[in-house]
C-alpha cells in the first residue's frame, strides 16, 4: 500500500491479480482478507481508516464479508473520498499547525531579511571609517560617534562603549581614524 502512494484501486488490482494468480495453480490463501484490512488500514487517510475499522469489527462480531466485498466497499470509499477532495486532507490540528508552521517561516525569513538586502545597504554607511579628524557626525538628527571597537559608526561615545576587548581613548581613536584617512587618500592618489 506504501508503494502505491496508498490508492486503493491499484491495490485492489494487486490483490485481485495476486487471487488469480494462485486461483490458476489451484491454490487459495485463508487470510487474504485478515492482509486486506492491514493493507486499508496502512494508508493515512483518519476517515478511511475509521471506516475500514467499522468494516473489521463487523466481520469480527459475525457479519460475513467476503475479500470480494470489502474490496468492492473499500475502493468505493477511496473513490469518494478523493473526488470530494477530502482524501488523505489534513484534520483540523494539522491544518492550524501546518498554518502555524508557514506563519513561523515567514516571520524566520522577515527576521532574517532585516539584516540582509534593503535594510543592510540603509546602513552601509555606519561601516565607513571617517576620512577627517571628526569622530562625530550628525545623521537623520541623531549624532553618530565612531567606536573603534565595532569599527562603525554608534550612538554611544567610544569611551562608553561595553563591548568586550581593546580599550580606546579618545586619542587612539583620531589617530586610527587619521591614519585609515591617510592610507584611503594614498590609494586614491595612486589611482
């Protein structure tokens, strides 16, 4: 039934051509319908399966079903259910947690877009160094210092600045900021 992407009519013509292959060597098998019922109740369709369910307790309680007849209720069943389209359909659990799932990835790649395209070159301009001796700009009303320790341009003072590793003063950081000036205006020259 895995194999057959669980349709019902083709599993049916297995069986039935498995029937008539040992009906032609004059052989019969006594659990066929024991197997068929297996066979129904592996595909993951919860309403083809509760009914195949009824159809075995019936046949348990003494209700007399042949391989033929189940077979016959079975496809129809099948049949039913995916012309309606509600064959192997998600419950409504794994509706709202496929909709959940799908809202999750899309906030996930949102979330993720912010730091990459639009909004990364909107900010591009925090990465360059300052060419001059000024260690502060005004931008969109707000003033912009350089720190030397992200090597951008930040809203706190380089000397308020709590990320972790070398301490700059105010005078290593004109120097930096002279010297990155200095090496852009070499290369510019010998261009």
């Amino acid at each position: 039934m895995t194999s057959i992407d669980y349709n019902v009519t083709t599993f049916n013509g297995f069986v039935r051509l498995q029937m008539d292959a040992l009906n032609a060597r004059g052989e019969t098998s006594s659990d066929i319908l024991i197997n068929l019922f297996k066979g129904y109740l592996a595909a993951p369709d919860k309403e083809f399966n509760m009914y195949i369910k009824q159809k075995k307790n019936n046949y348990e309680e003494g209700q007399d079903l042949m391989e033929g007849d189940i077979m016959v209720m079975a496809e129809n069943k099948y049949k039913t259910l995916a012309r309606s389209g509600e064959w192997n359909a998600p419950s409504r659990e794994q509706q709202e947690i496929l909709a959940l799932t799908a809202k999750l990835e899309t906030m996930t790649k949102k979330k993720k877009g912010k730091g990459n395209g639009e909004t990364n070159k909107k900010y591009e301009w925090k990465k360059v160094p300052p060419k001059d001796l000024q260690d502060t700009k005004q931008k969109n009303g707000k003033n912009y210092h350089w720190c030397i320790k992200h090597q951008m341009w930040t809203l706190h003072k380089p000397e308020d600045c709590k990320l972790e590793g070398k301490e700059a003063s105010k005078d290593d950081n004109l120097k930096l900021t002279a010297a990155l000036a200095a090496i852009e205006d070499d290369e510019d020259s010998v261009e």
